[in-house]
C-alpha cells in the first residue's frame, strides 16, 4: 500500500510540474493525453479457474501496458479506493450490495448465477471498480482521456441482479454519480460489445438525461436475450435507448453503416456533455464468447468514429472496459482502440466511401437502420 500511495504522489507530482511548464513556458515535452486506471484487487476476483472472465484478461493488458506505455505516451494508475455503499446504491438495491458484502473475505466460490460468482476478493475488487469508474468519467476531459481497466466488469448488473460475470453496475454508477453531483447535465453511453448492456438499458430506460447506444449480436442467439431494436426506453426516457442488434458475423463495415446512419445523428441531436464508453472487445471474430466478426483494425475503426462524434459535439470521453476473452489477441484489441486518443495519432484507416460500406455491409444490417430509422423518426 506505501508503493502505491507512493506512485500516486509522484503521479501527482508529475503533474502539477507538467502543468506548470505548460502554463509558464507554453511547452510541455511528453503531455499525456490518455491514461489507463486500474485497482489493486482487479486481479484477485475470480468467478472460478474454469472462467473464461478471468484474471489473466488484465495481467495481458498491463503487460501490453508496460511494453508501449513509453513508446506510445500514456499514463498508467492503480487505485486501491473502494466506493461507499452510498455510492453504489444510486443505482443498486441495498440488498443486493448486501449480498455480495456477506461474501467478502470467505474462501470458496458463490454462485449467483450460472455465469457469474464471487470469491473472498470481489466485494473490495467490485467497490474499487466502481470507484475508478467514477473517477475516469468524473477526471476526463476534452483534453485527457480515461480507460478504467476494471474487474469484474459491469453493464449486465442491474438494480437488484448481479449477473453476465458483473458484480456493479460501473458505468451507471459513474453517469449517475456525475449527473447526481451536477459534473454533467446529459451523458451519452456508447456500448460496442458483443453483448447487450441490458442492466446500462434498464438503468436508464425512464431517464431522459442519458442517451443509451449499443451496437451488439443479434439477441435471439446471444445473451442477454434483449437488446431488440424496438425497445426504444420508457416514460420521459423513451427514444434515448437506441439498440441495434446485428447479425452473425457483422464486422467494421456493418458498424461503421450504423454509426453514420443513426448513431452520429442521434447523438449529435442529443447534444451530451460528456461521451462514456463501455469498450468489450468479445466483437471480435476470434473471441470464443462472441457471434461477431470485427477485426483487429476493426476496433480502431470503432475509436476512430467514437472520437469523431467526441470532436464535433466537443466533450471529454471516458472509456470502460467490459467483454473480451481473446487471451492472446485481448491487448492489441485495446491498444488498435485507443489509438484514436493518443496525441500525433495519423489514421491509416482505408477509406469509406458510402457505396463501399453500403456493399461490404450484410443486408441484415441495412434493414435493422431502416427499421431503427423508422421507430426513432417520432424522437429524432
């Protein structure tokens, strides 16, 4: 704990001495611009040794990390605060936090669900995941971006249900807490995983302050089993969930067809005061979990058009990790995502053209925009 609280005081430092050679002499060699957070008991819970969703997904990362940090400029924390039960039950039900509390510190296993378990770490370890997960939204700005590097992950937990090996709801307690604490007025959530966010979804359904997009495998073959594209949000929300299933097999092309077609539309309309990303990397046609087929260069692509819309409505974006079971491909599936947030980043996407995209895209993915088009066409 004195190493870790010492790097966070020369973090600190390092810092406050950027900024004053920034602010005194106009320069500043090496700015960071990106930093990865992650916390001290990531790599401590387990679902099981059999778990597809395990330690190792970080371990690879944070290797990756070290290799590039220098290279490529980044910044790389590792936090050891837990968020308050406080914190957490804006979103969840005490009973729920309470459940897994009961867990902590016992040796074993816990099932909660076929796929989801604790262990004697993972109430500490979902605490500090949600604790980074505030502070990546709550830290970044139009200038600096946060990757909240974090387990167990989150968009599957709802109000009352840990579920799809997610103990807290990460992202929605960070959108929340910002909305909450008057950080942000509107917040836009992009979720490109393999899976629907549903437990993001159910969060926000009535809440008109949050535009909730997910681009993911069609639900009638993949978990969660929702996700469809007429489940438009409730109340005062309805028309600010945009689900867009797609079919096996889509890639970048299919992505980047409903990106330009509905979700940069909608989400320039939306006008959010800050982008947050729930980044699963299960899309990929490699991942064992996943019905997708986007590939490595793919996810650049993805970043590529996140940090477009971040430019043109002018808002910091955080990012957050989710899926992603690729052991050997997991960290050049990260590191082709950021590259869009690095400072001296020169795109050598290949260019594309409407008529490209609209040959390349599946004809299953045309019609998901245009029945998208047609039921958000009363709310955009």
């Amino acid at each position: 704990h004195r190493l870790i609280r010492r790097q966070r005081q020369m973090c600190i430092r390092d810092r406050c001495v950027r900024s004053f050679i920034s602010n005194n002499f106009g320069l500043c060699e090496k700015m960071v611009f990106f930093t990865f957070l992650s916390h001290t008991l990531a790599k401590k819970h387990s679902n099981g040794s059999w778990h597809p969703e395990s330690p190792q997904r970080l371990e690879v990362i944070e290797k990756w990390i070290y290799d590039n940090r220098t290279k490529l400029n980044f910044g790389y924390e590792v936090m050891e605060n837990e968020a308050t039960k406080e914190t957490i039950t804006i979103v969840h039900s005490s009973e729920l936090y309470e459940m897994i509390k009961r867990t902590d510190g016992i040796d074993g296993y816990f099932p909660i669900d076929p796929d989801t378990a604790t262990n004697k770490f993972t109430f500490k370890a979902a605490r500090q995941a949600v604790a980074v997960s505030v502070r990546a939204l709550m830290d970044s700005t139009r200038q600096h971006s946060y990757f909240a590097l974090v387990r167990p992950p989150g968009h599957h937990a709802s109000l009352s249900t840990s579920s799809g090996f997610c103990i807290f709801s990460n992202v929605a307690i960070a959108v929340r807490s910002a909305l909450e604490e008057k950080k942000y007025g509107r917040i836009a959530i992009i979720d490109f995983d393999n899976h629907y966010g549903n437990g993001t979804a159910f969060t926000f359904e009535e809440d008109p302050r949050v535009l909730y997009v997910s681009t993911h495998a069609d639900p009638r073959y993949s978990y969660p089993g929702c996700g469809f594209v007429d489940e438009l949000g409730k109340k005062d929300g309805e028309g600010t969930n945009v689900a867009l299933p797609l079919n096996f097999r889509a890639n970048e092309y299919d992505i980047v067809a409903v990106f330009e077609e509905i979700v940069k539309p909608i989400v320039y309309q939306f006008k959010p005061d800050a982008i947050a990303v729930s980044a699963g990397f299960d899309g990929y046609l490699r991942d064992p979990l996943g019905n997708l087929g986007i590939s490595k260069q793919g996810f650049e692509i993805i970043g590529n058009l996140i940090g477009q819309i971040a430019k043109e409505v002018d808002v910091p974006v955080s990012h957050f990790l989710e899926g992603g079971y690729n052991i050997n491909d997991l960290p050049y599936l990260v590191g082709s995502y950021i590259k869009s947030f690095l400072p001296n980043y020169h795109s050598e996407l290949p260019s594309f053209t409407d008529q490209k995209v609209s040959t390349m895209a599946q004809q299953k993915t045309r019609e998901t925009i245009n029945l998208s088009k047609n039921l958000m066409r009363e709310y955009w």
